[in-house]
C-alpha cells in the first residue's frame, strides 16, 4: 500500500516561517498567488508544497532522528527519543476470523511536542515496561493519521523500543500547550489547539457509523480497508452550531466528545443508534447552553465549509472564570 506523507498547510507555513523569516500573512499570499497561477490544479496544501520548493525549505528530514513536532502521517522508519507520559492497559479482542488479537498503547514527550503510540500482540508486551518519566527510543516505527486526524506512531515487527537507552537525555516535554481563545469570526483553516466559547443554537441527530475492531478506523458493510470482513463496533459523530456573538460555526463532536458534552456512557451514546427518537430531548435541551470547546479548525470538502471539530468540551464552563479571563484580555 502506498501512503503519501500528508503534511498539514499550517505545518507547512510554520516549517517556511522558521526557515525564512517570512510571515504567516506573506507566506499565505504566495500560496494564494500559486493556488491562482495554477487554476485550481492544486490544492493550498500543494501549493504550500511548491512555495516551500522555490525557496528552498526542506519540510522533512529524511533519515535519522525526529522530533515529534517533525513527524507526518505516511512516514516509515520513524526514530524518536522521548520521555513516557503515560501507558495503557493493553485490550483483548477477536479478530473477524475468531482468532484473538490485543492492542495497546502509550504516550511519548519531547521537547516538541506528544504523540501516541499504538502496538499490536507479541508488541504489547513491551508495555510492562514503560513507566510515565522514563525514558524510551524508539526506532523503525511508521506515522499514521488516526481517524480524528491526529498522527500516531505504530510500532511493527520491525520496530524497537529501548529503554532508558545509555547516554540520551530529554529536556522538558511540550505538552499540549494552552489553547489560545479566538472569536468565531476570527477562525481560519490553519487553527489548531484553539478554543471557543458560545451558546448552542441548533443541534442535529447524531449519526452512526461503522468502525473496526482492531483499527477503529471506519468500516462499510462490515469491511475494513486493511483488516477485511469484521464485526463492526459503531461510533458516531454529532454536531452543533455555536455562536458567540461574533459568527456561527458547525462543531464536529465524536463519540468521546459526545459523551463529555452530555455526560452519558458509551453504552447510553451507542443505545440511540437503535432509538434515534429518545434522542430528540436531548437534542432540544442542549440549545441555548453556553460551552467551551477547544479543538482544530477543518475544512468539509464535500459541503465547502469550515468545520471545527472538538478535541476537549467543557460542557459547564465557570461564568466567573470566563468574565476574569475576558476582563484581563480588555
Ligand atoms: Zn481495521
């Protein structure tokens, strides 16, 4: 299977700022003008592609040692060096062919940022371990997008993990930084990590979809792009329209999301996928609610919108801390 490495637009910006001194505002009138020049034949993250060519930014180091912040879904041999921040319990599970399988995963820090990492049977064993605070190489791992389009690292037969490797140190591991809050009005396709607060004012039925056991990436009809014929496990994907003031926009929650937002359990979230109409309460009794929502901004290329899909709600945001936030920001 070929997989081409997909470096995000405001990866790309950021990677030509650094590299050039240019702005983020110059930088995205080049590829407006290249976008242009080519009528349509690319897309912005290809022209930014061809802007970072003419000026000759290198926008992934081939071979050696990444950082997190340089790792792009689609990259093999991946060697990082971090820092565990925390480690799951590996799951069981049953293969469509009955045979069981396991899966498990933890979290690794730089100085540049965090990722996950996902192993899979004999692998998994390496978990016992890893402790939060040690550190750990990692080498001949491969980059992927999971389904909500952040990356993760998989590790395969080939890929090693050394811990507390002799002589290799790692200095404080940027976690997620804080969120900047923006305006609605103020949102662009390159935000990420960006929060929003506003009042619900519509809200649709959540739809439900199929996904695979082992990858929980979407399956149709039961099959899986990479693992065949399953039995699926369902997920679903909800969305809101927040205002706040400034504009409106459509907010994409996922199943996890969803269940922060309505603190419900999967077992209730999953239950409406067979009764769509206990649903409708529910629904009715979220408009006009205020909520925080911190996540990335998305463009729906069927529909031509932008889309802002939640990674973290606050379902009750503290009214007293939002005027103290908004009264230091005057
Ligand atoms: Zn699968």
């Amino acid at each position: 299977m070929v997989e081409l490495i997909r470096i995000p637009l405001n990866d790309i910006v950021s990677k030509i700022k650094e590299k050039t001194g240019l702005s983020e505002q110059q930088i995205l009138e080049k590829v407006d003008k290249k976008c242009q020049q080519l009528a349509g034949l690319v897309s912005k993250d290809g022209a930014a592609h061809i802007i970072a060519n003419e000026l000759g930014v290198k926008l992934l180091e081939h071979g050696g040692r990444q950082k997190i912040k340089d790792i792009f879904a689609g990259m093999r041999s991946v060697e990082i060096v971090g820092r565990i921040l925390q480690v799951y319990e590996p799951k069981d599970f049953t293969r469509s062919d009955g045979t069981p399988g396991k899966v498990g995963s933890f979290s690794i820090g730089d100085e540049t940022g965090m990722t996950r990492v996902v192993c899979w049977g004999e692998q998994t064993s390496i978990l016992r371990d890893l402790k939060p605070g040690i550190i750990a190489l990692i080498v001949n791992a491969q980059a992927r997008d999971n389904n909500r389009g952040f990356k993760e690292l998989h590790l395969s037969e080939q890929s090693r993990v050394a811990v507390n490797p002799p002589g290799e140190t790692v200095g404080e591991v940027k976690e997620r930084s804080q969120a900047a809050r923006k305006a609605i009005k103020e949102l662009s396709e390159q935000d990420a990590n960006v929060e929003i607060l506003g009042t619900i004012t519509e809200s649709f039925a959540p739809k439900f979809f199929e996904i695979c056991p082992q990858c929980n990436k979407s399956a149709k009809q039961g099959n899986c792009a990479q693992h065949g014929q399953v039995t699926p496990n369902y997920s679903c994907v909800f969305n809101v329209i927040l205002d706040d003031g400034s504009d409106n926009i459509r907010v994409v929650f996922f199943r996890n999301q969803m269940e922060r937002l309505l603190n419900k359990s999967t077992e209730d979230i999953l239950a409406y996928r067979e009764n769509l109409d206990s649903f409708e309460q529910v629904r009715s009794d979220l408009l006009g609610h205020i909520i925080k929502v911190v996540g990335k901004v998305n463009r729906n290329m069927f529909f031509d919108r932008l889309e802002f899909v939640a990674q973290l709600v606050f379902a009750n945001p503290n009214p007293d801390e939002e005027l103290a936030r908004l009264s230091a920001q005057a």
